[in-house]
C-alpha cells in the first residue's frame, strides 16, 4: 500500500517538460535534430567575434571547417585554420572549443570559433557554416530556449538570463544574476515539493481511507492529514502573500523607478532634471511655461534605474497648450513612484509657490510612504539667491522636511544624491539581500492565482474540491518556472534575447 501512496506522490510531483519542437507560426520552425549556428558576439568591428553552433551536425561542421578527423578534446581551445568547405580558402586562424553535449549551454553538441573581429572574417565564416548540410542560421533567443528545452535552464533562470543581458546598472546586474542562478525557481520547487505532499495525503485519504484497505499505521497517519496539510497550506499562504506584498520592487528594479520632478513654473525643475541626467534633455529659460509636455530620460542614479520626467509647471494655464501640459503633469504624478518637488527657495510667499504647498505638497506629506506607495522630497532650489541668514518665516511657510540645492552652483547635490539613494533603496529594495524578487508581472499573477486556489481550499470541506485546489494552486507554480507553458508565452520570452544567445 506505501507503493500506491509513494507512486501518487511521486507522480503529482513530476511536471514533464515538453521539448519545444514547434514553435508558434511566424517565427518559422525547428525540431531538436536540426543545427543552428549564430554571431554570439556583438555586430561590427571587435578584436575577437565569437561564433557558436548548436545541435547534432556540429562536429559535421567543425570536420568541415578545419579538416580536422576528430574532434578537439572537449572545453579546451585549440588553435586552427579555418578553410571554407567547398573551396578550401583559408578564412582566419582561430580559436575552436567543442563542446560535446549533455555538457554544453544547450545540451546539445555546440562549437564555438572565436575568430577575428573584421566584417569580412566573419561573413565569411558564417558563409561558410551555412554551405554544410544540415546547418541553418539560427532564430532570437533559439539557443536559450534549446537550453531550456533540455532542461538547462528553467523559465525564471531564461527571464534572469534576459535582464541580465539588458541590465544597465549595478542593482539591476545583482538582480538577475541572482535569478539567472535560480534562486526564484528554488524557492518555487520547495512551495510545489510541499503542495505535491499535501495533495498526496489528501488523495491518499480519498482514495484508501473510507475503504479500510490502508494499514492501520498508515490509516492513522491518513487521519491526522487535516492538521498537517492545513498546518503546511497556512504556512505558504503565508509566504505567498509576504512575496506578493513586495510593492512591485522586482518590477520597478527591472523596468525603472518611475521620479516625476514637478513644482510652480520658473522654479528649476528643466535645470535639475538636466543636472540629474548630467544632459541638456530639457529647455532652460526665464520665460515661465517653457515646457509645455512630460520630457522623459533614463538615469542612473546610484546604480538604480531611474526613468525621469520633466513636466510643465503647475498653474492655471494661460493657453490651450499649457493647460494640457498642466493636466499631463497631474496625470504623471499619479503614476510616479517617487515625486520631487521643486520650488524657488527666493521666492516661497509668492502665490504659485503657495497653491503648490496646498495642493501638492500637504497632501503628499500627510500621507504614509506605504499607504499609495508614493515616495516623496521636497526641493528649495536656488539657494545660492538666499541671504547668508534667510529669515525663519520663509522656511516656516513650508512645515515639511525638505533639502536646499542650487542647480546653477551644485550646491547640495550630494545630500540630494544620497537622500534619492535612501528612497530608490525604499522602493526597489536590496537586489543583494533578502527573498529573491518578483520581477515580471507573469510572476504575480502565477502567485496571486496559486494563493487564490489555496483559499478556496480552506473554504471548501469537500475532499474532492480540496485536493482539485491543490493541483490548481501547484499548477500554477510549476507554470511559473516553466512546466507546461504554452508555446505563446515562451516566445514572448525568448524574442527579447539577441540572434546569438
């Protein structure tokens, strides 16, 4: 009888993988018994070009290529000249390392020639790789997704790889490196292993228990089910539901902090977006109204990834353009993540100033950080046109923390560089440290549903609908990190890699 239960477990736990033979139409066709071959290196001029193949008729091609009987022996670079199949000219001296599958990126038979850098060296090469039987170029993202295929990779370590690869600050490098060595897919197969457990109790006491046909210490077991499996599901929910509080941080890591500048026209904010991404993106001029739309620019900004705004000054505006340039000003700071103020330290009594206090700023400060998720810093620019004691009244009118800057001079740009770095950290979170991240909204909606089939579990007090909700909740699981996805989401996936990869 422990043979029947152990087989159930063993089979609730194996989420097979299909091989992505065919892909979706339009993106063209391949099967596992054919040969691919890609630039793996950047495109143009480079010291060294890295060109790779991948399946069976790799060694074919590596015979072809360098006249060579037998292959080099595996991982180890061997100096070769390259001959093109049919005609025999030499195309360049270069490095070769074959790679005999299971051991390989893909798990299959891969060959890389690391050859020179020119354009002609490599349209040569590549030429010559296409005249061998059996070799085609290769399609974005096809050698990614064979190593998936072959279990190489699973589908959050192929996301990790992705953001890896378009990663353009330090937080966003530590973030995927972290996915890419699968810590999100472990933390995923442990939630599953525990699922598989509590639906092979469920089923076993379904199948076995009303029948008496289970041993009796097995049957004693069977019965205590309810307080080990609710015991198990309360713990997961628990953690399901501290991951998907995570505010979006993985998101915002991922596809950049969203920090909206605005203030009252005239008071700098065109000159501290343009100190901040440290280029002219935005119209510096003493004329008020000068922009008119949300100028946009992506920063790094204490290795986070920032997107940037500039927007119009708030006001009651004087024309038709500027009255919608107001509206889409107000519209942005309803999608920002982080709001800058900005107002004239000289100038704080005056009516625009006081409006924006009024309207903007009180109600931002009144709030909590957590409760809309909105950060906020208020800004008194211009501080090089105050007097070496201002009068206490100024600063009173404001009655919220704030920093003095002056973009002209760069006066107090470090405190504000370190007080944007405490509020990035605030939102994105530590990519280093802690529970790996969510970083795809695939990923939340995969946990928001697995936690929606375990509440219907704890509502429900039929066996039948219990162990269902189970294999709802584990499904989607095994989803996430890659089982039984369907063909469309993969390719939405693998489109983003490069030729090569």
């Amino acid at each position: 009888m422990w043979r029947g239960l152990s087989a159930l477990a063993t089979r609730a736990a194996r989420a097979p993988r299909r091989l992505c033979a065919r892909r979706s139409s339009g993106a063209g066709s391949w099967t596992p018994e054919s040969t691919i071959f890609a630039l793996s290196s950047g495109q143009g001029r480079c010291a060294i070009a890295v060109i790779r193949t991948s399946g069976p008729a790799s060694g074919i091609a590596l015979r072809s290529l360098t006249a060579s009987r037998e292959p080099p022996p595996a991982r180890s670079a061997c100096l070769h000249l390259l001959r093109h199949p049919r005609s025999g000219e030499p195309l360049d001296r270069a490095l070769v390392l074959w790679f005999p599958g299971p051991r390989s990126f893909t798990g299959e038979d891969c060959v890389e020639f690391h050859v020179h850098g020119g354009p002609a060296v490599v349209s040569g090469v590549l030429q010559a790789l296409g005249s061998v039987p059996g070799l085609r170029p290769a399609e974005p993202g096809e050698f990614t997704r064979r190593a998936f295929a072959h279990g190489k990779l699973s589908l959050t370590e192929v996301e990790g790889l992705a953001d890896l690869i378009h990663a353009e600050t330090e937080a966003q490098r530590r973030q995927a490196l972290r996915q890419l060595d699968g810590e999100l897919g472990q933390l995923c197969r442990g939630w599953a292993k525990t699922l598989t457990k509590a639906l092979a109790h469920v089923e076993a006491y379904i199948d076995f228990g009303e029948d008496g046909s289970l041993e009796e210490g097995v049957l004693e077991q069977a019965y205590l089910f309810p307080l080990t499996v609710d015991r198990d599901v309360r713990t997961l929910e628990a953690a399901l539901g501290s991951h998907l509080q995570d505010a979006r941080r993985g998101q915002r890591l991922r596809s950049g902090v969203h920090v909206v500048v605005t203030g009252p026209p005239n008071a700098g904010k065109s000159s501290l977006v343009n100190l901040l991404s440290q280029k002219p993106v935005s119209i510096v001029s003493p004329e008020p109204g000068t922009t008119r739309d949300v100028l946009e620019t992506p920063v790094d900004l204490a290795g986070f990834p920032v997107l940037l705004s500039d927007t119009a000054g708030l006001r009651e505006g004087v024309g038709m353009a500027e009255q919608e340039g107001v509206r889409r000003a107000r519209q942005r700071l309803e999608q920002a993540d982080i709001i800058l103020g900005v107002l004239d330290a000289s100038d704080l009594a005056s009516p625009s100033c006081c409006s924006f206090l009024d309207t903007v700023v009180a109600p931002l400060a009144a709030q909590s950080p957590t409760s809309s998720g909105q950060r906020f810093l208020l800004l008194l620019n211009k501080s090089d046109l105050l007097p070496t004691s201002p009068p206490a009244s100024d600063t009173a009118l404001l009655g919220t923390p704030h920093l003095l800057l002056s973009c002209l001079t760069g006066a107090g740009l470090d405190g504000l560089l370190q007080a944007l770095k405490t509020e990035l950290a605030a939102v994105c979170g530590d990519s280093s440290t802690g529970p790996p991240l969510l970083t795809r909204a695939r990923h939340q909606h995969h946990l928001q549903s697995c936690l929606d089939a375990l509440s219907h579990y704890q509502a429900t007090t039929d066996l039948a609908l219990a162990a269902e909700a189970l294999r709802r909740a584990r499904k989607h699981l095994s989803h996430l990190t890659g089982g039984g996805g369907t063909e469309e989401v993969l390719d939405l996936i693998f489109r983003d890699f490069c030729v090569g990869k």
